[in-house]
C-alpha cells in the first residue's frame, strides 16, 4: 500500500486538532487529521462547556483573550454560533477573606497590563444573581466570557474541515511516527501517512505520540467529572464558580443545568474508559443548595467522566516539538482547553506555515518540565492560583 | 465512609431476585434484596402478597408467587421495598458501591457481590402517533392492573406481537376491558419458520398448551383478532382517539380511546451495562444482553445477572436462574464447596432444561418484526430530546456512524430517561440507515443514576459520607 502523503498530518480530531486543522487548511495547506475514535469523541465533547478567562494562569492569558475574541465571532468562522452566549463569568467571594484574594489577584493582573478581571461589589453580585443566598460580599467577573455548547461546537468543526477540504480519518489510530530526509510517516491502523509536518493534538494520550517524535513529557490522564440535572426555569446569568470552594455552575439554553468544579474520577486510556466517584458529586450538589434555593426542585440526570490530559504546572503544551523538527504540540490542557480551541488552532497554523507567532507562548513549552525538576514535582504556584484552580477545572 | 459491607446485594425482587436472595440466604450470606416497588414479586409476580388479582388464564403464576414470597419470607434475606438502586459501580476497596434511595433518604451500600436480576422491558414501537396521550404499552397497563386493579376506561385497541400482548389482552378482558381489537402484526412467514423448532418446543408440552390457550383467549372472549397486520397507526390530535391499520394491503379503522402497544420484551440491562458487563447480541430474541456463564456470572468479577436481564425465558426459568446464581455467589465466597455447588445445580438445569427448549420455537415466532421497530422519518424515536427518525438519519448522512457519535450529534438518550425508551429505536434506524445489522451499531453507553435522582437527596448523600463532626471543643 503507498502512503497518503499532504502537507501537515495532524494526530487527534478534538477541538484542537480540528481548530488547527481548519486553519492549516484555510491557509493553503493539505491536511490530513487521524482520530482514533470519532471526531469529538473525548473531552473535547465531554466538557463543561466553560469559555473561561477568568483566573487563568499568567502564561495562558494572552491567547485565551485571542480565543475569546475568536468565540465571540465563532459563527463567521465555522458557520454555527455553537450555542456560545457571552453570559460572563462570575467568581464568588462568600468571605471577606476570599473577596482579599480576589483583590490581591486584580493587582497582580494591573501589574501586568491586563484589565480583563474586575472585582464587583455585593449589590452588583445580587443584581446579576437574584436567586443567590444572602451572605456573599463580592466577586470577580469576566463579562466577556460565558458559555459554549461542546456537542454543537465539535459538530460545527467536524462539518467546517470537511468543507475545508481536510482528509479527515476516523475510526483509524495512528501507532507510530518516524522522520526520515525530512519527511514524517505516520503509521496507523490502517496504512501509512506521509508529510513534513506533523501536528499532535491527541488529547490524554498526547505523550505517548510526543514520545514518538523524541519530547518526553510527564502527562497524566485525568477525568474530569460533570452533571447535568432536569430542564429549570430560566434564569440565563452567568457561569458561577466561589473563590472558596470548588464548584462550576451553567445553565444551558434548553434549561438544563451543568454542575461540576474539580469533580475527579478515575481514566483509563487504555479502555477509553473514564468512572466517576460519587462523593465528590454529592459534595457539589450540597454546595449548590445552598448557594441557589430554588435548584431544590432539580434532579440530577446524568453524572459522567471524560479523559484529559493533566500536566505537572497546570498549563499546556504548545509550540514546536524540541526534540525534531517539522513537529508541534498542542495539549495537556489540565480541563480547560475547551476555550482555547479557536484561539491555539490559529497559533499552531502560523507555526506551522510561517515558523514563528506573535503570540506569546512562552512558558508552554515542551520541555519545561526536564529543566525545573522542582516544577516536575508539583511543588509550585501561588495561593491565588490554587484557589483559581477549583473552578479551573470545568 | 459509612457502614457496613454485605455479602450480597440482589437488585430486582422479581422470580430471579426473590429465589436467589432466599437461596443465598439459606446457606448463610449476608444478603440484601433491593427493589424500587412496594411490594415483591416483581413483573410477573405483581401484588402477588396483596390482592386477589384478577381472575385469568395465568393461576399457575400466581401459585408459584406465592411459593417464592413465602420462601424469603421463611429466609434471613433483608428484603427492602420502595428502594431504588441508582448506581452500582466499584468501590474503593474492591467491592461494589450501590447507590440507594428510599422514602427521601439516599445511602450508599457496600457489597461484595451484586447480583443484578431487573427483568425485561418492553421494546418501543413507534409507529407514527405512539406518543399520543391514551398510547401505552400492554406491559405498563398490566402493571397498573396488578398494582392497583385499574384497569383503562372507555374502547381500547392491542396491538403489536408475543405472547404477552394475548395475556394482557386475556387479563384485561377478565376485569371487563372493552377491547374492541387485537391486531397481531406476526408476520405470516414466522409461523412456518418457527415450526422448524417445534419438536424441541415438545418437551414443553406445559408451555405450549399454556400458550395455545392464551392464543385463543381473546377470541373466545369475543374480542376481534386480526392476524398479520402490516402496519398500526394512532389517530388523533391531543390524544388518541382511533386506530388505523393494513392488512392484506387494505386499511381499516376503529375509534378507541386507549391503543395498547407490544412489540415484545427485552432484558432490561441498564444496571448491567453501568456495571461494565460487556454484552452479546441474541439474534434470534434480537437483544442486547449481558455475556454470562452458566451460573449467571458476568465478565466483571463478582457481579452477577439472572432471570429476564440475562436473556428472556420468562418467569419460571428466572427462579431457577436465580438460584443457580446464588450458589455460584456462595461457592466463591466459600459458604458452599464447589462440588455441592455443582450437585445442588443439577436439579435447577433439570429443571430448566424443558423451559429453554421452549425458547427457539417462541423467539422465531415472536421475533421482531423490523417494519415496526422502524419509524417513518417524521416520527419521533427519542421522546426526552424530542428527535424524529428522520433527525437520526441525516446525522449517519453526516457521518456519523458509532451509535455515540449519534448521541452527541442529537442528544437522543442524554434526557431523563437514558435511553431507556428510545434504547431499540435509535440503534435500529442508525443500522438502517447505514445497512448494516443492528449488531453492528452497538448500545449506548449507560451514566450514574440510572433514574432521575434529586439534588436535594444527592446532596444528602453528602452528609451519609462526611456525618457533620458531633466533637465539642475539648
Ligand atoms: C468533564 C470535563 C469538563 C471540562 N470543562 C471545560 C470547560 O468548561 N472549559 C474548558 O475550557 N475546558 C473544559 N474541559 C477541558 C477541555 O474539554 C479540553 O481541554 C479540550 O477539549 C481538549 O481538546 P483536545 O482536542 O486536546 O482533546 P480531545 O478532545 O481529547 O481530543 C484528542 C483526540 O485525540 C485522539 N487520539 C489520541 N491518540 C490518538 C492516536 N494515536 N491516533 C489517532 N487519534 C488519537 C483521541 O481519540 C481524541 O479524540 C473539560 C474537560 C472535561 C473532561
């Protein structure tokens, strides 16, 4: 059998792989996208939903409020508005301690140039939130962010980069990647790819295609955990997450409400299959109660997992392979690279085609964890950060 | 974390459930039997322990209720009612973690072995109109009958295929149900094929006469049987308010306030497939069921499946299931050597033996007939999400091929009820669509809770794992 050969294989058809692909394939470029299972089969449709830019780690700011940029006009992009709504995203401060972190967090983004974080008082709160117990303080808001819905979104993607004129393969896994003279072949399930560009956006099992192409990377597959109760009046605010403890709460356009915020179960990449645990569910549950009354009448309808790549700082990996050339990474997005799927596909493509971005990537790259062993162990980060962190995840 | 860890947990207080928690009991372990109605007996057994029920065809049935109730209640089984187990999956510590609520109240129990005995459940059969208010199965108006003695006012009409659909008719006309039709819509080439398995059907000479009674029940009861019907439709605007039908390419009506639908059952596998059990396909029952081994063993290690969840063979076989399950339960955890394991096995697999050569002479009668299992495109084949069969086929025209690929791309089996009604529909208009058999396209995958579960109880599960600290400031 003779290869396939294009431009730019990509390895992994989630939102990324697809983001990318499209807009590899919008500049010029012959692209072929390998998906082991189906397009958005893993965490790219599993997630939360959330478009977050509140509380992301300095690294990641930049290109999330790129990405954002790119939500807020997703429909010209890839033909559906993805049920994006930029509702906001509001953190609570239930404490005045809390809302002193908030505070100490503002500065610290001030510092840098960044405006996009601003502390609200509690009238403000309650105005946007009228069905909130009385109690909290203040908050912090991104009121450009908000809310997408993942399966509408990964099947706008899948749709835009067939338009495109992507060679996309599902259902085919790729089990190895070589270079020779300056050309990669993939191998998969089903006969060999060729190109002199290669892209790896295979979600949790991104290292072991880093692996092939020489970068080791300390991953760890994680499953991020959400619920979904029965359809409730509308009530359409905000994403709300607390500075104090984890949780994330939505509400979709068709009522259902989305519960989640660190929730953790059990991955095993192997079998594709990721359980949940049911303490924590219970956990969030009690603190939605308590924070929103009238979800009293809620019913939990379905708990599920989904299987994410987890790097040591928290951050992901994007930018070019250090160990070959004609390589790129984009993954281990630790549960929240769901917003930043338009944004990265565009940084990968101006990688690929042009050799560098403006984009400030620095920070993210592949072999940061071989150089600061104390960074590889997991001793770092600031309170802020790990308060952040809670609702981080979904 | 809470509490103690059982032996076992039988989930289902039907024939299978009720026999093998007895049995299990009887030789020692420490056994729970879980089951969401008030009361035992499961499908078949319904208010066996209540009313007097009504007067039919099925008194055998109602003897060997009897037996069995009396049987648990002789046991040291811990029989719990109105208990709903909506999540069974690993615990920590290498025993299974149930999720249960009762009366409000949620609790987590430990057990090291389950064995999951929830029955069958009716197929859909969606012909166009079967979600018009006054349209139900036969199975859920037989519930109500031998729940509460109710039985639907005003004309009604049965239609579909099996033997169930004659007993519901058989019983519902004992209690002076006005059915003005019963349109069997077997198709006439299955009787000849089924004759082929006939003689094996002989060593059941019970069964067959039990059937060939309740085939003529409806006429002696002057209710119009219509054989071979080619295609059922529900009229009406806000609810049904008649019937239409082909036969012998002809179209007929009747009006009716009720039209009772069958299309016979299936195991009931929602429990099974959340616990892991990998599934096989029954060609011939044309159903998904989980893979077992002759003692009712699952490939997930001390999780078990007997009676109607593990392959339909009806009510008798189930209790035979059931105990052959439990002594497996006791053989491994050592209540029982396996050599009185295997003796005691071989009067249940005598017994059984009759009851399943019965099987392939009914499954190829009763099989499935596709043209109902298939809605027409404008008819809807997933009720929570609203999604017509017509919205799943232009999702395969997009590409999408695996049966979770359709899921996310429609949202059919991600509403309330998981599945559970649109479960046979879905898989079947993917495979047409894509011609390819129905085995081909696989299940849904199954989430925790099986059922809609209140926040308001979830979150006090919260509290059964982390009990509020009672210390006081020493
Ligand atoms: C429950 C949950 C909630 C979340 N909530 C949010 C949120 O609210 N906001 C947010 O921003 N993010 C959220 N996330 C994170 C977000 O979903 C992910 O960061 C993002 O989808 C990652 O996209 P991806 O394309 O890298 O990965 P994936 O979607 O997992 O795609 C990777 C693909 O690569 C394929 N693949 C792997 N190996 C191979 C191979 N060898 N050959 C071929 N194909 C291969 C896989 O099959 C997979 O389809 C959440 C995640 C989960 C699980």
């Amino acid at each position: 059998m003779t290869a396939v050969t294009a431009d730019v294989v990509v390895i992994g058809g989630g939102l990324h792989g697809c983001s990318a692909a499209l807009n590899m394939a919008r500049r010029g470029l012959s692209v072929v996208v390998i998906e082991k299972d189906f397009v958005g089969r893993h965490a790219s449709s599993a997630n939360a939903g959330g478009v977050r830019t509140l509380g992301r780690d300095p690294r990641e700011i930049t290109l999330s409020l790129a990405s954002l940029d790119l939500w807020h006009q997703i429909e010209s992009i890839v033909g559906s508005d993805c049920g994006f709504q930029a509702s906001g995203q509001l953190r609570l401060a239930e404490t005045p301690e809390a809302l002193a972190r908030l505070q100490r967090r503002v500065d610290m983004l001030t510092s840098q140039g960044f405006d996009h974080e601003e502390i609200i008082g509690a009238d403000e709160v309650y105005d946007i939130l009228p069905g909130l117990r009385p109690g909290c303080v203040g908050g912090l808001i991104c009121r450009r962010d908000g809310s997408a819905n993942p399966l509408a979104t990964m099947q706008a993607y899948r749709a835009v980069v067939l338009a495109a004129g992507v060679d996309l393969h599902e259902g085919i896994a790729a089990t190895g990647a070589t270079r020779s003279g300056g050309t990669w072949t993939v191998t998969t399930s089903a006969g060999a790819f060729e190109a002199p560009v290669i892209v790896n956006c295979a979600g949790a099992w991104a290292d072991r295609v880093a692996a092939w192409i020489g970068d080791m990377v300390p991953v760890t597959a994680v499953a991020p955990c959400a619920m979904i109760t029965s359809r409730m009046p509308p009530s359409l605010g905000p994403v709300v997450s607390t500075e104090s403890r984890p949780l994330s709460l939505k509400q979709f356009e068709n009522g259902t409400v989305l519960i989640s915020g660190s929730l953790r179960g059990v991955a095993d990449r192997n079998t594709n299959v990721a359980a949940i645990k049911l303490a924590p569910f219970a956990a969030r549950a009690a603190t939605v109660l308590e924070l929103f009354p009238a979800m009293q009448g809620a019913q939990a309808v379905r708990f599920w997992a989904g299987i994410e790549a987890a790097t040591p700082d928290g951050s992901p990996i994007i930018g070019p392979s250090a160990a070959a050339e004609g390589a790129f990474h984009a993954f281990g997005f630790n549960g929240h690279g769901f917003e930043l799927g338009p944004g990265c596909g565009a940084v990968i493509a101006e990688l690929v085609t042009t050799g560098s971005t403006n984009m400030p990537i620095a920070g993210l790259e592949v072999d940061r964890f071989e150089a600061d062993p104390g960074v590889a162990d997991g001793a770092r980060r600031d309170p802020i950060e790990q308060g952040v962190d809670h609702a981080a995840s979904t | 974390m809470s509490g103690e860890t059982i032996d076992l947990a039988v989930v289902g207080a039907g024939p299978a459930g009720m026999a093998a928690a007895a049995t299990a009991a009887d030789l020692g372990l420490d056994v729970r039997l879980l089951d969401e109605q008030p009361w035992p007996g499961g499908q078949i057994h319904r208010g066996v322990d209540r009313l007097a029920g009504p007067k039919t065809t099925d008194d055998p049935d109602r003897a060997a209720g009897r037996a069995l109730l009396h049987a648990l209640r002789q046991s040291k089984a811990d029989y719990r009612p109105r208990t709903c187990v909506w999540h069974v999956g690993p615990g920590d510590d290498g025993v299974f973690e149930l999720g249960l609520r009762c009366d409000g109240a949620v609790a987590l129990l430990r057990a090291r072995h389950v064995l999951l005995a929830t029955g069958s459940v009716e197929r859909a059969m969606p012909i166009p109109g079967w979600t018009l208010p006054g349209v139900m199965t036969a199975g859920a108006a037989q519930s109500m009958l031998k729940a509460s003695g109710l039985c639907p006012e005003g004309p009604i009409v049965m239609a579909g295929s099996g033997p169930l659909l004659y007993l519901c008719a058989d019983q519902l006309a004992a209690v002076g149900a006005d059915i003005r039709a019963l349109l069997d819509t077997t198709p006439r080439g299955r009787y000849f094929r089924a004759l082929r398995d006939l003689p094996a059907a002989l060593r059941a000479p019970a069964v067959l006469r039990r059937g060939l009674g309740l085939l003529r029940a409806p006429a002696r009861r002057g209710i119009p049987v219509h054989r071979h019907v080619e295609a059922v439709e529900a009229v009406g605007d806000l609810g049904v308010t008649g019937v239409r039908w082909r036969r012998g390419g002809r179209w007929d009506q009747t009006d009716c306030d009720h039209l009772l639908l069958h299309q016979g059952v299936q195991p009931h596998i929602n429990l099974p497939r959340l616990a892991g059990c990998a599934m096989e396909w029954d060609d011939v029952q044309h159903c998904w069921k989980p893979e077992t081994d002759d003692w009712g063993r699952s490939t997930v290690p001390g999780c078990w499946v007997a009676g109607d969840g593990a392959g339909i063979a009806g009510g008798e076989a189930a209790s035979d299931f059931g105990r052959l399950a439990a002594l497996g339960v006791a053989a491994d955890l050592g209540a029982l050597t396996r050599e009185e394991a295997g003796r005691r096995a071989t009067s249940h697999n005598r017994a059984l033996a009759p009851l399943l050569a019965v099987r392939p002479f009914l499954d190829n009668l009763y099989r499935p007939d596709r043209a109902f299992m298939l809605p027409a495109d404008g008819t809807l084949a997933c009720r929570c999400e609203e999604m017509t069969a017509g919205d799943i086929r232009k999702a395969v025209a997009d590409g999408c091929h695996a049966i979770e690929a359709v899921k996310q791309y429609t949202r059919c089996g991600m509403g309330a009820c998981q599945g559970r009604m649109c479960g046979s529909t879905v898989p079947e208009v993917i495979a047409d669509a894509r011609g390819v058999p129905v085995s081909a396209v696989g299940t849904y995958s199954q989430r925790t809770p099986v059922k809609p579960l209140p926040l308001t109880e979830l979150a006090k599960l919260d509290t059964v794992l982390n009990p509020p600290s009672t210390e006081t400031a020493a």
